[in-house]
C-alpha cells in the first residue's frame, strides 16, 4: 500500500504545484494495469520454505532486478541477517550509471535518510546507560536554550524518542544546497524552535527537528561533537568503517558514495546534505548496517562487544506508546511494524534520491535491510521496497488470513467516520500551510458501509476499500492492511492505517482550513481574476473599434484601474508560490535562506493585494450608490469584490505573509 515514507510522501507533495489533483480528495479511480515494479514478488508455496542463504539469493535475484528495471531506479543494496550472521548481502545494478559501477555491498554507500535516527536513538540510550540522559526529565535541563512548554508540560527525551513532542513539521534548512549553506548543529538546532501543535506526549507526529533535538542533546551531554560521538562509540565498536554522519563526506569514503537519481534514465543529482543531521546524514554500506541490526537483534551485543546493555536494548525495543489500538505503536526510536504474527521494529528512511528501509524480527533473529538510489518512475521505489517486507514475510513467516465478518456497527460507524482530514504530521507556520489544504484526506461511505479514503491506494493506485471487522476497526480486502479511529464523546478524533499510525494520525479539519469549501473558493477566484483581466484588453479594443470612449473617469475610473491592477498582483502572488513550490518539489534546498528574498517580494505583493481587496470594497460601494449604473456593472464589480475578498482570506488563513521567514 502506498503512502508509508513520510519524507517520501512530503517530497511529493511538494510538487503539488504539478500534480493538484493527486493532492486534493478524489473519487474513487478506475484501476490501471500495475507495473513489474508494483507486483509484488512471488509468496511462498505452502510450507513454507527454509530461510536460507540459496533460497533468499534466489527469491531476491527474480524480484530486484525485475522491479529496478520496471521502476527506472539505478540500484540497490539487499542485506538479511540471521542468527548473528550475515545470511546473505546483495548488490544490484549500478552505483553511477554513467561509469557503469557496480553495487557493492561491502564498498558502495547509501544514504539511507532517516534510517540513521536509529543510530541517533542508541546513541541517546547509551547516554542514558551514562546517567547522563532521563527519558522522562524536561530536556531543557540539557540544553543551552529553552524549549517551552505547552498547556504546562515540558517536552521528554521519550517524547522525542515517540514522535510525540508536539512540534510542527519544519522545511527550511532540511537539504541545503551545498556545505556553505549548512548550519552547524547548535546553530540549526537554536535558531528557530518550531510551533508545538500538539500537548507533549498525546499525538504522534513525525519530527526531524526532535530527533535533531535529540542528537544535540547527545553532543551536550557527552562533550563530544555528535558525528564523531556515533563514531566513536557506534561504528568503531561495530567495525562499521565505512559510515560517517559527518558533511561534508570525508574523501576517503566519498569515492564509494553511490550517486543519487530521481530516475537512473536522468541526469545524477549533487551530494545531498542534510540540515538536521542526527536526523538523516548517515553514509554507509550495507555491510555495515548488517552489523548494527546484528547488535539490535543480540540486544545490544556483536561479537565480543555491546553498544547497549541487554536491559536498555529491550526497553528500547518495547513498545511505549500505542495511539489508535490494536495499530502499531512507537518503541523508542524504532517503529513497530508487526505483521503475521511476529514481532518488528524498523525503521524507513528518504532523501530525495536514497530510499531504504530497516527492519528487524526480534523473536526470529532475522533483520532485512534494503537502500536504493533512485525515486523511480512515479515513485514506484515506494512499491519495490513494500513488496519486499510483504513478500518476504509471506514467503518466510506466513501467516493464514483470518475470515473477518463484518461488524454489525459496521453502517453507523462508517457514517460518523465521513469527512475531511489532515495529517498530524504538517506544516504550521508560512507559506507552506498551503500543503495542509493541497493534501487533506477524504473519507467516503459506500453503500454498503465500506469505506474509500482518498489518500489509501493499492499498487494499481486503485483506492483501497475498508471493511469493518471490529468497533471502529477496518480491514482491507487482502486482510494485510489495518485502520483504526479513536472515537471520543461519539466524534472520531483520528484513524490512522498500521503502517503508519506510529508516527501520524488523520485529525478532523477545522472548519476553517477545510479543503471541501477552501479549494472550490480558490478555484472560482483565480477563475474570477482571469476572467476579469481578459476582458479589460478585449473592452479596450471593441471600444476602439466603434469609437467608444471610456465611459468612467476621475476617483471612479482610478477605482477601476485599481481593482484590475489587484487581480493581475494577486494572480502574480499566487502562481510566484506555486513555481517556488514547483521548483522544490525535487529540490528541497530551495528552502533556504537563497529564497527569502523572493519570499519577501511575493509577500510585497500579498500586502499589495490585501490593500487593493479593500479599494474593491470602495469601489462596490460607489457603484452601487451612484446613479445610472447597470446592474451588469453593480453584479460584476460585487463578484470581483468578494474574489479579492477572498484572496485576502488566503493571505491570513496560509500564513502567505509572516513577520519571520522560517517554515
């Protein structure tokens, strides 16, 4: 099922600016015929067979090569781990396509994006072993400025560690376009706090500032620059000697970087920094990482050394906080991906071009790794790495399905779950508020009470539909898929879907920010404004053409001239967003300071438009109170009226102009 990555799923809404309608609620699809990439790879034949090095090389050789060719992704790195060993490690097609290098597990790094917080988490849990660090003490006795608090509470290190601190998402400074433009840690941790939406501890949502937060922490309280704290007591004890979370990429590992690409068939893109790097910086290989998973799944310990204590590894593991039960919940740092019966913690990661995921069976003694350095045709590096947990644990771990009845609630239950939602995970502050509109989540009854939404797609990109096999708890028709809502006082207040309600949930829209009347505002007053500015040149020529003069003059015809002057810099605003926005949509490094200064001007012109949308109402009111005038002319200025109106409606609801510049 697709929309799991969420740096995956924010890149691409990024580029709404292309692609509105894939934004905005839609009904129900026709399915299209799904490519290789979206098949997944073949279950196993009952029983199941063993989990061996001959028979996973054999699986993984008639899946991957297929799916990267499919999806136009460069190459990838497969790593399975089993019982202490590595079982088997895989390189698969090229490193650089222009010089034809091949995958080598062993030499090729990865940035595996936000995979590296994991390391970031065992770096705060071995503080914690320190005495240094207490999950549940206000982290401000650590830092060097204050975080404040919200209805009262201070933010945790396990509010950190569960996604559940509260903070909005942030954009700016996330990829700087070079390291000129990096922030050094303290800097890019201090410079701006970002809004808390959220009480501490209550809502999941997904933060690169808290996990950045976290890591600065670490640095404080060690004494050690965090980069080569986790060198020091992470990747030396593990022999990881080919990964570094240090940027620029230090020279003697940067000739074994691979490249990144939006797709293996287009150009390669320029090393990719990270802003908040305890939150996505790491380069490694993928024989490295089998390492660490190695010492997560022995609980601390490879070979003759621990990074962890037994105890601290299982309380990290454990589970912590559960929002939308019977969902996966947060562990510390580490999601839980449990499926067919067996116990999971992961972790996915994504840069514009690296995509990876991490997964560990911690009863089995199993981890499965996979990075790829490409997004693939459509994205389609989002189906290549689900079908391979899903087809890995079908063909090792199956599990029968149940047969679900649907639940006798199943028709009130799915009436009350109707409506307009938005992700916890969002942007609060600035001109990106407009993500919050573009990419709400509609949820739709059928008639009979299943339920469509929007956002939930198979791999054909065919809406999934959920059926009721418990109170306020759905199935999908493979039965692999799980919603659940949390309904309080008789008003659902989220739902959330497994693979994701760890670190989001959906929430009501406010009536206020509701797409369902927002967007068709929008549409009908860019269609008001371009209606109105085409016909001001083609009135000026049919009056050339017979002679005519213009009707108005003095304060009258300056109003005039005013109010379509208005339309032409609000339509002027407006699409300076959408190119930003555009732009960015594959290069985030737009979002930094280079911008703020065409940010300012299109908030010029916003402010501009803001005073003109009030000479509009000037000019409705001398019209409609001078004699003479046609009610052509009193309707039309009254509908232009309520069309500036109305953009100044979205200056102040989306924030489009703000005191500061971070967002």
């Amino acid at each position: 099922m697709k929309l799991r990555s969420m740096i995956g799923a924010l890149t691409a809404a990024l580029v709404f600016a292309s692609s509105a309608s894939a934004q905005v609620p839609q009904e129900a699809a026709p399915a299209k015929a799904p490519t290789a990439a979206a098949v997944a790879p073949p279950a196993a034949p009952s029983p199941a067979p063993a989990l061996t090095q001959q028979d996973v090389d054999a699986w993984l050789d008639g899946y991957i090569p297929y799916a990267l060719a499919s999806a136009d992704i460069a190459g990838a790195v497969v790593v399975v781990v089993k019982d202490g060993q590595v079982l088997t490690e895989k390189g698969y097609g090229y490193a650089d396509v222009k010089s034809h290098r091949p995958v080598d597990p062993k030499g090729t790094l990865f940035r595996p994006g936000s995979v590296s917080k994991l390391f970031t988490w065992t770096a705060v849990m071995q503080q914690v072993e320190a005495g240094k660090i207490n999950l549940d003490a206000d982290v401000n006795q650590y830092l060097d400025f204050k975080i404040p608090p919200y209805d009262g509470k201070p933010v945790t290190m396990r509010d950190l560690m569960t996604h559940t601190a509260g903070f909005a998402e942030t954009i700016k400074h996330l990829f700087p376009g070079d390291a000129k433009a990096l922030l050094p840690l303290d800097k890019f941790i201090s410079h701006w706090t970002p809004n808390r939406i959220f009480p501490p501890g209550e809502v999941p949502a997904y933060s690169n500032y808290g996990a950045a937060l976290a890591g600065y922490i670490v640095q404080r309280t060690s004494g050690e620059p965090f980069d080569q704290y986790v060198a020091r007591h992470i990747f030396a004890p593990l022999g990881m000697d080919h990964s570094s979370f240090t940027q620029p990429l230090q020279p003697n590992l940067l000739a074994g970087m691979a490249s990144g690409y939006l797709r293996a068939s287009g150009p390669a893109q320029s090393y990719e920094f990270v802003g908040p790097a305890p939150a996505g910086s790491l380069a490694t290989t993928g024989d490295d990482v089998s390492r660490f998973m190695i010492a997560h799944l022995n609980n601390g310990q490879f070979g003759a050394v621990r990074i962890l204590q037994e105890a601290t590894a299982k309380e990290m593991h454990a589970p912590q906080r559960q929002y939308a039960p019977p969902l996966n919940g947060m562990a510390l740092g580490f999601y839980h991906e449990d499926r067919n019966g067996h116990v999971i913690v992961g972790h996915g990661g994504d840069t514009v071009a690296f995509h990876s995921d991490l997964h560990l069976l911690l009863n089995d003694n199993v981890g499965i790794f996979i990075s790829m350095n490409s997004a693939g045709k459509d994205g389609l590096v989002e189906n290549v790495r689900q079908n391979l947990l899903s087809g890995f644990m079908d063909r090792y771990f199956p599990a029968p399905q149940p047969e679900l009845a649907t639940a006798p609630t199943a028709k009130t239950d799915a009436a009350l779950m109707q409506g307009v939602y938005w992700s916890s995970r969002r942007v609060d502050t600035g001109f990106l508020r407009l993500l919050g509109l573009l990419g709400q989540v509609k949820v739709t009854a059928n008639k009979d009470a299943t339920l469509v939404v929007s956002a939930f797609k198979d791999d054909s990109g065919a809406p999934l539909v959920w059926r009721e096999v418990g109170p306020f708890v759905w199935k999908d028709a493979s039965g692999k898929h799980t919603l659940a809502a949390v309904v309080k006082d008789g008003k659902v207040t989220g739902f959330s879907e497994d693979d994701l309600a760890a670190i989001m949930m959906f929430q009501p829209v406010p009536f206020a920010a509701n797409s369902a009347w927002n967007l068709p505002l929008l549409g009908g007053m860019v269609g008001v404004m371009l209606l109105l500015l085409a016909l001001w040149p083609i009135q000026a020529v049919v009056r050339r053409r017979y002679g005519r003069t213009f009707p108005l003059s003095g304060r009258t015809a300056q109003l005039y001239r005013a109010v379509r002057i208005t339309a032409l810099v609000d339509l002027l605003a407006l699409g300076g967003f959408v190119v930003i926005a555009q732009a960015a949509g594959t290069k985030l490094a737009l979002f930094d300071d280079p911008l703020d200064v065409w940010l300012r001007l299109l908030q010029l012109l916003c402010l501009v438009g803001v005073v003109g949308a009030g000479l509009s109402v000037w000019n409705v009111v001398r019209v409609w109170t001078e004699g003479g005038r046609s009610w052509w002319a009193k309707t039309s200025v009254t509908v232009t009226m309520l069309a500036l109106l109305a953009f100044a409606w979205f200056v102040v609801s989306l924030q489009l102009v703000t005191p500061g510049l971070n967002y």
